[in-house]
C-alpha cells in the first residue's frame, strides 16, 4: 500500500530493525558456485520482493485493510457478491451491461462446440479459424480501416507494437497520462521518448518543432478516453499536428469502443473526424467487448507486417475461438442497442452532477464510463475505499505510483446496468465516509509523531 514519502520512511524506520535481516550467507553455499553470493540465487532477497514485504508491513501497521484481489462470485455487474454479501459495484469494465448477456453467452457456446476453448497455438503456424477473420473483418469495417488483428492481451498489443514499428531511430510523443503499456512499448523499442503535457495541443506542437526533424519516423501516442480520468482526448487537434510534422497517430481507444460518440463508435465519432486520418487504432476486448485481448485495426500493410513481425502475435498462441465469438457478438449488439449507449451518457452525466452536488471532486471527468472522485493522498484513499466495503459498496482506490502522491483517488466505473439511484445511493455513501477516511489518516498520522 503505497504512502507519502515521509510516512513511508516514518514507518520504513519503525520496521527498520527487522528489514535488513537476511539469510544466511553460508546456509546453501555448497548449492551454487563459490563466487556467486547465495544472497543473489533467493527471490526473497531481492529488492523488489523485499520492497514488497515492506508495504505489506506498512499496511498491516495502518490497519489499512488490501482492498485488491477481492473474490466475487457472481456475475460483477452493477451489484456482486463477495464472501456470500451483495455490494454494490462500481469496479467493473461492464460498459453496456454485456458481459453475461444470454446472446452473448450463446455466440460463445457456439464457437467452443464448433471450435473448441483453444486456438490451439500461434496462428502463424497453427493456422485460424473462421471466426478469427470474421471478427477482424468486423473491427476493421468498424473503424473504416482495410485491415484489423486480434491478440491475446490488451497490454501486450501496445507493447509489442510501438516495439515492432519504431526504433532508436524514431521518436515517440506520448500523452503525460497514457496507460503504462504505452509508456512500456515506447521504451522497449529504443526511439526517444517525448513526453507532452496532458492534452497540451501547444506544448506537443513545440516539442514537435524542437524534436521531429532530428529523427526519421515520429509517432504520435493518446488515449482516445484517458483510463484514470474518463476525459477525451483533443483528436482534431493531433490529427492536425501529425499531418503538418509527418508524423503516425495511434490511439488507444480501450475505454472508448462503446463509450465515446453519440452511438458509442469512439474516439472518432466524438470528434468529429473521419477515422481513417488514425494511422493505428488500438482497443481492448475487455470492456464494452466483455472477453479479453487486444486489437490493432489499420491499412492492410501495417497488418500484415505485425502478422509476421509483432512479437506478442507470433511468439503468442491465438485468441480463443470462445473470445472471438462473444466479442464479435458484443460488437454487433453496440450497433444494434444504441440505447446501450444512451442509458450509459446518461448515468455518467448525472453521476457528475450528483457528485458535484454533493461537493465531491470529479477531476478531469467529461461524461465517460470513468468517474474519478478525488481524495488526494493514497493513504487517505485506501481508508475510504475500506470504509466503503464494510457498508456494502465497492469502489477501489488508485493510489501512487500508478498516479501521483497527491491525487489518488476512487475511479468509478459506470455501467448501462447502474440506475439512478444505484448511483446516487453509492455516491451518498462516499460523501458521508470521506471525512471518516480523513480522520483515520488524521490520527494515525498523529500516533506516529508520538511514537516517533
């Protein structure tokens, strides 16, 4: 459980007499070469697993309790069930309110008497099933593109694919707040990173001015709807710059398939903008598409070059026939169901007006399936979060370093499947227990000077 800085090293020296101990250096010699410190052939002594154990003794002393890898057992929808009580849910990437649906559920069926559960092995060498380019077909006339692929992790498509296309030759803008996939794929591909400002239209142009002729291929790198704070990107504008510095645009629509534009279309549909001015359109089969994977839909030569080149396609087995079939369903029914769509924009717009009401603090939100309610410090966050379970809501925190000290906060999820009052009911509750979050910090702050 991330701290502030000075509480994490109040406490680091609280638990200090026992954080340096360590095995044996003789215990186990004889089991690995003389030179080689046996120090370094444990899990438990290295620095990460160390630095784990830390955080664990620190949320343990707090009395924090995780509020991570909780068991539901039944279908996470606007309500769950956790150890056998009902909570409501605002933890799910449940859209539409598709994941379950009995037509979805029977595409799915379908697919694994005909197919299987399994793609067997990589596509490349085990070959395909029909439902794979069914799908991939669907995607790309979804987002009027000549091409799309599917991968078996939404993460590892960004990943392998920002790695694959560019190199220490090239140069990557990315958005302050993109999701750490992208973040990981601009560096594992070598190309100078750029960081820009979040949505800072003049700040990119500059650094475009100061960065783009120095390097051959530049790619530009956004969110379409930002993960950790339900806002849209400035699509027209990047469209505009990447056209006068001849640069690529990619976009990661994960949180925007389903949610964006006035049927849920996406990014391109909220702007305004013919979507094939998008070099690379990314997206995720988690969300609106209720399976798991990841997409890439483009011109026919960036698909074929990640078919034969993109390490997470061809060092990775196929997307289950099983997934394929559900998404290909949940696509068709967004397209089908606009109302989806409607009820979704609805919610989100009266759980900001709810929130704001209740003087609550939505950050950046515009309207998305995202809802952050600023707390402020991690600690404060995860008392709330936990103060929320034991009275029937479920709400998680994002605290550092996944956001900055500072501006943790409760990300909502919002759902075709929420009401109205299922939200103003939880939206309540967070009002009534934030002061109760803050007095808990208040005095385990003020224990720890006395002990101190």
């Amino acid at each position: 459980m991330a701290l502030d800085n000075d509480a994490m090293q109040s406490l680091i020296s609280r638990f200090g007499k026992n954080s340096h101990e360590t095995t044996n250096p003789k215990a186990g010699a004889s089991q690995a070469p003389s030179y080689v410190n046996p120090l370094y052939t444990s899990i438990k002594e290295m620095p990460s697993f160390r630095r784990l154990q830390m955080q664990m003794k620190v949320a343990k002393a707090t009395g924090i309790l995780q509020p991570f890898f909780t068991c539901h057992e039944a279908l996470a929808k606007a309500k769950t069930k956790i150890e056998g009580r009902e909570y409501l849910n605002f933890s799910t990437y449940d859209y539409l309110g598709l994941n379950g649906d009995p037509r979805v559920n029977e595409a799915a069926i379908d697919a694994m008497q005909k197919y299987g559960t399994s793609a067997s092995a990589s596509r490349l060498v085990a070959g395909e099933r029909p439902i794979h380019r069914q799908f991939e077909q669907a995607l790309a006339n979804h987002y009027g593109t000549q091409d799309a692929l599917t991968f078996v992790s939404g993460y590892a498509t960004n990943v392998s694919v920002i790695s694959t296309l560019f190199d220490s030759q090239d140069v990557i803008f990315e958005d302050s707040l993109c999701h750490n996939s992208i973040v990981t794929g601009a560096k594992d591909s070598g190309a100078k990173r750029v960081v820009y400002p979040h949505n800072n239209m003049q700040a990119l142009r500059e650094l475009l001015v100061l960065h783009r002729g120095k390097f051959k291929r530049a790619l530009i790198v956004t969110e379409g709807v930002f993960s950790m704070d339900g806002n849209y990107a400035k699509l027209k504008d990047l469209i505009a710059l990447k056209k006068e510095f001849g640069a690529f645009l990619m976009v990661d629509e994960a949180h925007a398939l389903g949610v964006a534009g006035k049927r849920g279309l996406g990014s391109f549909e909220e702007a305004g903008v013919n979507s094939q001015e998008v070099d690379i359109w990314m997206g995720t089969l988690s969300k609106t598409l209720c399976t798991c994977g990841g997409f890439i839909a483009g011109s026919f030569e960036l698909i074929e070059l990640l078919k034969f080149t993109a390490s997470a396609f061809v060092y990775s087995v196929g997307l289950s026939p099983v997934l394929a079939a559900a998404s290909l369903k949940a696509l068709s029914l967004l397209h089908q169901e606009p109302w989806r769509v409607e009820k979704l924009k609805d919610n989100a717009l009266f759980a900001i007006d709810k929130a704001r009401e209740l003087g609550l603090n939505t950050g950046l939100a515009q309207g998305t399936a995202i809802v952050p309610i600023m707390v402020g410090s991690s600690m404060q966050a995860a008392f709330l979060s936990n103060l929320l379970m034991e009275n029937g809501v479920c709400a998680l925190p994002i605290i550092y370093p996944v956001v900055p000290e500072g501006e943790a906060r409760l990300r909502l999820f919002l759902s075709t499947s929420h009401s109205h009052e299922e939200i103003e009911q939880g939206l309540l509750m967070i009002s009534k227990l934030m002061p109760q979050a803050f007095e808990k910090e208040q005095a385990f702050v003020q224990a720890r000077g006395k002990e101190s």
